[in-house]
C-alpha cells in the first residue's frame, strides 16, 4: 500500500518541477531554412506564431 503513494508523490515532485524549470526558459525562436514569402504555405503557417 505504501509503494503505490511513493510512485505517486514523485510523479507529481517530478510534474511540478518540470513545470518550474520551463517557467525559466527563455523565449522560444523558430528559423527557416531559407526565406519563404507570407502568400505560401509555409509563409502562411510561419504568420500564425507572430
């Protein structure tokens, strides 16, 4: 009976400290490859992340 509490509460230490180190990331940048223009669908796509 008491395995199953100990899996438990270091799932939820590990859930929530995972939490707190993406907290303290830095901001996320996508790049291309190349230069892609806003009318294709990649451009298209690239516009829905500004």
């Amino acid at each position: 009976m008491f395995k199953p509490f100990v899996g438990v509460a270091l799932a939820a230490l590990f859930a929530v400290s995972a939490v707190a180190h993406a907290e303290d990331a830095g901001p996320i940048v996508i790049k291309f490859s190349h230069v892609v223009s806003d009318d294709t669908p990649k451009g298209k796509g690239a516009l829905l992340f500004k």
